[in-house]
C-alpha cells in the first residue's frame, strides 16, 4: 500500500470538496421546475397531465443521458464531462423563466436532464481515484450527503423566493439556481482532479486488491465492458433496487409540494418548507448508513442497505395508513421516509458501485445503476400525474410507492443472499 503524502491528503480535501459541491449545485438547476409546478400551472393554464409530461421529459433525458454518461465519462474524463454538464445546466436554467410555451419548455427541460446526468457517476469517477476500498463506505456516507444538502438547500432557497409578496416571484427560483451552480463551477475548475498522477502524485492503491489497477498499461478487461459475470450480476441486482428508490426519491421531490399545496391546502411557500422535512432527516441517515457498513458490517453493503429498506417498507406503510390524518402527520412520515431510504440510495449507488466498479469501471457502473434508477423516475412522474385526481383520495399514489418500497427491499436481500453463498456480492 503506498502510504499518503501531505500533498495527497491535501488534493484528497480539494477533490472531496469540489465534487461535493458540485453535486450540491446541480439540484439548484434541477429543483426549480418541481417545486414551482403549481405557481407555473396556474399562470400557464396547465393541469397534472401536463406538469407531468413535461416532468417527464426531463427525466426520460436524464436516464437517456446516464448511459451516455457512462460512455463519454470513459472518452473525456470525468473532470471534462461534469464541466460540461455544468455549464449547459446553467445556460438553460436562466432561459427556462423566458417561455411559457409547453414545447419550448419541455424542449428546455429535455437538455436540462441531458446536461445534469454527467453529475452523479462523473463525480463518482472522479472519487474513485483518491480512496481505498476499506474506506469508502464512510467517506462515500459523507460525501453522499451532496443530495441531501443539494436538495435541501435548494428546497429553502426555493421556499423562501416562493414566500415572498412580489408579482410571479416563481422565475427568480431559476435565476438564483443558475447563479448558484456558475460559482461551483469556477471552485470545480479550480480544484477537481481525476487522479493523483494528473497533479504529479503516485496512485492510491487498494490494500484489498492485488493489482494496482492505475499501472499502466491496463490489464486485459474481462467480460463484457471489463467486467465479470459475477460483477454485472451484482450490478443488475443495485440496477434494481435503484429503479425503486428512485420512484420513491423522485414522487415525493416531484409531488410532496404539488400535494402539501393542492391537497392540505398550504401556500406554495409552507408546502415547499414542508416537503423539505424527506431531505433533512434523510441527511443523518445517509451518513449513519455509509459508517455502519464500514464498522459492522466489513465494508459489505447488502447487509445494513437491506435494513434500512424494511424501514422504508414500514414507514411507507403507516404513510399509506395514516397520510389523511392531518398535515403534520404527512410530513413526519416523509421525514421517516427519507431516514430510511437516502441511506441505502446513496451508499449502493456511491461505495456500491465503486466495489463493483474498482477504479476503471466506477463511473461505468454508477451510470449504468444511476440510469436504471431514473427509469423509476420516469415511470413514477406519468404514473402519478395519471392516478392523481383533486376529487380523491391519495391513497392509490401512496399505495404504490409501498410496492415499491418491498420491491427494492427484496432486491437487497438478494445481494445479501449472494453475500451469505459467497457469490462475490458487495
């Protein structure tokens, strides 16, 4: 093991941070169109379907843009890919407020989802190069809380513009955003970098591993995309349990607000307030996840991923049950939600995928998982948008985020069941 210099423990910071703040700035672009859908309904005389459709648009882009991810990450880096992700972000942001035409916007929002899908598995990539296996389910537990912050900032950013008394203040939401993600993106370009060799330093090496996967030149890759059978078994089963969390994640960002104003009859900015009750509990959670899997579980991620979904299951339930109470009871329910379910989202999709991954195959793996997951995203925007009726109950909508909730929990307990066989699980 090739033990740290000053210099690697001082990029290991830069890195962590740049990365981690960019990740945080791309939700101030991707959370404005959700959060404002009912403020924009009412100007441009659009219902659920069509708030839905152009929600959609934006997430079948995502997921699309994913997989494109996954190749052009490999063809420039992941450095060079999030720059220009970043950037084209900001650029549409500033111009979404400008029309209210419903092609034009979801035009917009079809390069916005393309430009933000470099975000997840770049940054991953870019992790992957600077900590050791051993230590990533910790690290990855802080360095997760990216989305949290990301959404809950934005979320409070969002709330606060919404609350104030001046005409149609729903289009500085996206100023602000933009604003925002242009001032990370200066921080990244300054202090990002790939791996230790692009500053002159000596690759760190995995302990656990025995080749040095960053000497050159490359082992023969093996399999298809340089990986195992045992290793794409691993990384369909993640791909799984993504496609359901990130139906849960994605309704409750998407609706939580819809709902909390057209439902309980809140102001747009108490609803936006509300809702953020899922990101804030969901911060100690994803950190609390990432360190149990590094202190007792051996840095296995099944295990302590596979209780936290049956607390997700249980808490989806008593939604299910108990969401007509009142509104209080709604959002303390959200707040269980995101306890249980941004722990083992964040923890498969980050240390996860960089196990199954290693260095080479870590951006790989995160999109492929990260563009399974946002199927679930689409598939939840038209399928809410569809089952949601003002003159009825919610019951249906939260039904089904019960399903699946014991959906992604069974795909979880089948990576602990290949981990129990010694199936190479993670």
């Amino acid at each position: 093991m090739t033990p740290l210099t000053p210099q690697h423990r001082s990029w290991r910071i830069k890195v962590f941070a740049a990365t981690w703040l960019s990740y945080v700035g791309f939700y101030f672009c991707r959370k404005p169109f959700s959060a404002t859908k009912s403020a924009i309904g009412a100007e441009a005389h659009w219902d659920a379907t069509v708030l839905g459709n152009i929600g959609a648009a934006y997430l079948i882009a995502y997921a699309a843009g994913q997989f494109l991810a996954s190749y052009m990450g490999t063809k420039l880096g992941p450095r060079r890919n999030v720059l220009i992700g970043m950037a084209v972000s900001i650029a549409v942001t500033v111009a979404m407020p400008f029309s209210l035409d419903q092609n034009v916007m979801m035009g917009l929002m079809i390069l916005l989802g393309l430009s933000q899908a470099t975000g997840w598995s770049g940054n991953v990539g870019s992790m992957a190069g600077w900590f050791h296996r051993h230590e990533r389910g910790r690290v990855m537990g802080a360095w997760s809380t990216n989305f949290n912050i990301g959404s809950l900032t934005s979320g409070w950013v969002i709330a606060w513009i919404l609350g104030m008394a001046t005409p149609a203040p729903w289009r500085r939401c996206y100023f602000a955003g933009a604003a925002f993600l242009t001032a990370v993106w200066i921080l990244f370009y300054a202090f990002q970098r790939n791996r230790p060799e692009d500053v002159g330093l000596a690759p760190v090496d995995d302990p656990e591993t025995a080749v040095d996967e960053s000497k050159e030149p490359d082992p023969p890759p093996q399999g298809f995309m340089g990986l195992s059978g045992s290793q794409w078994t691993n990384l369909m089963l993640v791909a799984g349990f993504y496609f359901f969390v990130k139906f849960i994640r994605y309704a409750i960002w998407s609706w939580a607000p819809f709902f909390l104003h057209e439902h309980y009859f809140k102001p747009q900015g108490t609803a936006n307030w509300l809702a953020t009750s899922f990101d804030l509990l969901g911060l100690p959670g994803v950190y609390a996840t990432g360190w149990l899997s590094d202190k007792y579980f051996a840095s296995r991620r099944a295990g302590i991923a596979a209780l936290m979904m049956l607390g997700v299951t249980a808490a989806t339930t008593l939604l299910f049950i108990f969401y007509d109470a009142n509104v209080w009871i709604f959002t303390l329910l959200l707040a269980a939600i995101g306890f249980t379910c941004y722990g083992p989202d964040a923890l498969l999709t980050g240390a996860g995928a960089m196990d199954i991954g290693g260095r080479r195959g870590a951006t790989f793996a995160a999109a492929v998982i990260s563009g399974f997951g946002s199927m679930g995203s689409i598939v939840q925007e038209l399928v809410i948008a569809h089952l949601y009726d003002p003159k009825k109950s919610l019951e249906v909508i939260f039904g089904l985020l019960l399903g699946c909730a014991a959906l992604g929990a069974a795909f979880c307990g089948l990576l602990v069941y290949r981990n129990k066989r010694g199936g190479n699980g993670i």
